[in-house]
C-alpha cells in the first residue's frame, strides 16, 4: 500500500457520498471508502466478483489508497479498523483476482496497476518486486526486441504499419508487468 491520497482532497464516496474514509481503488479506478465497498461486498456475496458500483465493471482487484494519517495513526481504534479493512481486502483479492479475465479487461485495467507498480517501485517492497527475475527478463526482451534493427514486419517495407510488431510487444510487455503486480498484490500480507 504505497499510494497515499491528499487529506485536503475532495474525494467523495459514491455510496455514502461522504468524503472517502480508509480509501480503496478498484480495478476499473474508481475510489471509494473501503468500509461501504466491504459492506457492498457481503451484503451481496457471490461466487462471482461484485460489479463496481459506480461503472457496473467486474471489481477483481482493490487497492488500498489511504492518506498519510490513516497509514501512520497510532490510535487504537482507527488502527484496529484499518487493520480490518486490509484483511477484508486481502480475502476479496485472494478470492476473486485468478478469475481469467480477457485481454481487452486487461488492457482496460493497465492504467490503474501500471499507477500503483510505478509508486511502489521506489520503496522497499518495490524493491524486493524489481528482484523478481522475471520482471528483469521480460522488460530487456521488449526493449531488445524493439530496438534490434531485424523485425517480423520489417518498417522499411511497410512503413507505419511496420511498427504494429513493436507496439503490439510493448502492449504485451505491459500486460505481463500487470499481471505479475496483480499476483504481488493478492499474495500481500498487509498486516
């Protein structure tokens, strides 16, 4: 959990419609208080992913996005809370996130994981990810194959369209980079 949202911020929940509180970001990115998602959630259990209140999108992925003083209160109560909360996101995560999902809700998601790996990369955790060999592997081969003058569809010949190749290998490296975010996120222990 290494987003952090501005205290001063105007977010509002759209369920209580009050400023969000222990906020959580879904997949599809829309924000609201991690309280009225869980309470959404178990007031309406499925063997299938809850729709996203606010787009109607299959929610598999909530990230934690709480401000600066709901990470660092030492208030035993809001502890206590947020330490609930965490797990309610962490058993939604482990429950819904190996659902296979297509490769145009993949592309749809991108934005939001691709936000959250950038802000964790640069703390301890992100570190232990950048270790991941794979991570390593798969962002050299994109950029070895971007950058070696020998292509499938050659642009010399081609043109713009040449270029599809390449392209088509970045948005497949992004996808993976995601899919591997997503697997951090679910096996996290937040507590």
């Amino acid at each position: 959990m290494v987003r952090t949202r501005n205290p001063t911020s105007e977010d509002e929940c759209p369920i209580c419609m009050d400023p969000v509180k222990l906020g959580i970001e879904t997949n599809c990115g829309h924000l609201f208080c991690s309280g009225c998602m869980m309470n959404n959630w178990k007031s309406n259990f499925s063997t299938s992913p809850m729709p996203c209140p606010y787009c109607r999108q299959n929610v598999t992925l909530l990230l934690p996005v709480f401000t600066e003083h709901e990470t660092h209160t030492t208030d035993p109560s809001e502890v206590r809370e947020r330490e609930h909360q965490l797990r309610d996101i962490q058993q939604y995560n482990q429950m819904y996130s190996d659902i296979p999902r297509s490769w145009f809700e993949q592309l749809k998601d991108l934005p939001v994981i691709l936000r959250h790996m950038w802000a964790e990369l640069f703390t301890w955790r992100g570190m232990e990810m950048l270790s991941k060999f794979r991570v390593i592997v798969i962002i050299i081969g994109a950029m070895v194959y971007t950058l070696i003058p020998f292509d499938i569809i050659p642009e010399a010949f081609l043109g713009i369209i040449g270029l599809l190749d390449d392209v088509m290998v970045i948005v497949y490296m992004f996808i993976q980079l995601a899919v591997i975010y997503r697997a951090v996120v679910v096996n996290r222990d937040y507590l």
